[in-house]
C-alpha cells in the first residue's frame, strides 16, 4: 500500500476533502496535490491531505497509479491533453464534474488506451465552499455517481467501488448520458435560477438598497451564481437541450404561480396548495438526503468480495503487472 500513489489535481474544496479522507482511510496510501494556485495546493498540505505538493502538473501525475481530477469542467480536456503522453500503465483517471458525457468524449479522443477511466459524482453537501470547510467525513454516507462506459476495465471499476467503500460512501451506477440528464435538474437549473435572481435585483437602480436587506434567504438562492463562469457556461451549453426542457418547464410553473399571485384572494385555495406540495416534496427529499436513504436495496452494489480485495488490487497487484506486460507487448509490435 505504501506504493500506491494517488494524486488529486485540484485542491478546493472537493479535492482536499478526497485527501484528508483518503488519509484517514489509510496512511500508507501516497498523497499528491496539485493546483495551478500553488498557495492553496500548500495550504491543503498543512490541513495535512496531502503528504506532498507539486507545482508541475506532470511531475505531480506520471507515477500516480490513480489520478483524480477534481477542477472545473473548463479543465478537464487541457489537463488531459497535458498529462496524457505520460500516464503510467493501469493508472486509473476519475473526475468529480457533475457533467460526464463531454469528459467521457475526451477521455476516447486524448488518454491513451494503458489507462483506465471511470467518471465519478460525489453528490455532497458541504457547509460552505471555502478550504476551510474540507472534512474527511464529507463523503460519509454519501452516494457516489459512478458512470463507467461499457468498454471500462471492470477490475477498475472494482478498484473504485472498494475505494468508495472505504470513504464511507455507496455506489450508484448510472450512464454518463443519464446522469447528465438528471444532473442537470439539480445543477444546472439552480444555477440558470440562481444567474437570474442576481441579474435581475443587481440590475435594478434600487440595488444598493436592495443587497443591504438581502440576507441568509437571498445568500441559498443565489448560491448558484458562484464558482467559474467557463465551467457554469460549459455546462449550461454541453446539456442545451435537456437545460431548455428543464427551464421551459420551470418558467410554466413561474408563470402558473404568477397568474395564481395576480388573482389574489380568488386563487388563494389552488395558491395554498401550490405552496404545500412543494414544501411537502422538499420536506422528503431533505430527510432523504440527510439519511442519505436513497437507494433501492435490490440496487445497492456490493462489497468487495474480500476484505482484502483493495489491498490485492494495489501496490504490486498482478493486475498492474498485466498492464505492465501489454505494454511492453505494445512497444515491441
């Protein structure tokens, strides 16, 4: 185990978190950080999630046998492309982007085939977005989309599973292009609402009145309009149609509650009623969520079928060693 290198690019929020939580799994495991912000790759390393940071991304990736790209969607293909003539047989590649099909695309037009891809969507909730809100315990209980594509190398799927196991998470399987279209309901529209709620008050010549009232309330549904405007637009732009299906139906329901608010007195059963299921079909999902009970138990997926089979997998596992041999059956055709 002490050989098995795991390098995280990206240090927010979501990759320091997988480095404390990794290490608290298991010390022997080897923790690399890498981050285009340098500051903050060394500030995760004194929360001590990694055991070392690089600053050269392809210092930091070309003897890691599992690499997780936790970075916005926007990065993914130029890490990709930079990493690519470089990766170790049998490494392992995973990413956190809660859109899958554009990355699986790049994967099959960019990483060679010695190297294994398995999309994967940590559907957390953390306290707030800063490096200060990493925890190991983020992912505990938590489900963990998983989208290998039919072509993935099922004793890496296997690695993953055990690896999700270990964080305290349970599997759920899904096809990218499936995951994409329920993620985008629960992303991409909140986000679209959440772009629109800020521009239309921040627009107004009252704003400065406005932002001095706006408080815990304004802060939730504006949450949206945060993070990196190239990956908010890829995003919106790569599900299109699926985002336009999502926002036709919610602006029918805006215009629905409209016509409701606008008669007043006269609609105030069907308006009462309105309100009610929403608050009701939140109420569940919450408690859902907090219980992380989402799962059929006829879908839950299995343990590893040994305790052992993580540890078999690594370090000088005879899988790796098969990669290995492929490789240099490769190099001599």
């Amino acid at each position: 185990m002490s050989n098995y290198t795991i390098t995280i690019v990206g240090t927010g929020l979501i990759g320091t978190s997988l480095g404390l939580a990794l290490k608290q799994s298991d010390p022997a495991f080897r923790l690399v950080g890498h981050d285009k912000d340098f500051g903050r790759a060394n500030a995760a390393a004194k929360l001590g999630a990694f055991d070392r940071v690089e600053w050269n991304l392809i210092n930091a990736c070309d003897q890691a046998d599992l690499i997780v790209l936790a970075i916005p969607l926007s990065g993914i293909r130029p890490t990709l492309t930079a990493i690519a003539a470089d990766l170790k047989p049998g490494v392992i590649i995973i990413d956190t982007c809660p859109t899958k099909t554009p990355v699986l695309n790049w994967v099959k037009e960019i990483v060679p085939p010695h190297a294994h891809y398995i999309g994967v969507d940590p559907l957390v909730r953390p306290t707030g977005s800063g490096l200060e809100h990493a925890s190991a315990s983020l992912f505990r209980g938590r489900l963990f989309c998983l989208t290998p594509s039919p072509q993935t190398d099922e004793q890496a799927v296997q690695l993953i599973v055990g690896l999700v196991n270990r964080l305290g998470g349970e599997p759920f399987f899904l096809d990218a292009a499936e995951h994409d279209g329920l993620s985008t309901a629960t992303e991409h529209l909140p986000a679209l609402l959440s772009l629109a709620l800020v521009q239309t008050l921040a627009g107004q010549p009252s704003w400065r009145e406005i932002r001095k009232l706006a408080g815990h309330r304004f802060e939730q549904v504006s949450a949206g309009a945060a993070g990196d405007p190239d990956s908010l637009r890829d995003g919106f732009l790569e599900n299109k149609a699926v985002l336009l299906h999502w926002l036709d139906r919610c602006l029918a329901n805006l215009n629905h509650l409209r016509a409701q608010i606008a008669a007043g007195s006269d609609a105030d059963e069907r308006l009462v009623q309105a309100i009610d299921e929403a608050v009701v079909a939140r109420t569940n999902w919450l408690t859902d969520y907090q219980k992380s009970d989402f799962t059929d138990p006829e879908l839950r997926s299995t343990q590893p079928e040994t305790p052992g089979f993580l540890r078999q997998m690594v370090g000088f596992g005879a899988w790796r060693r098969r990669d290995q041999d492929k490789e240099e059956r490769r190099k001599k055709k």
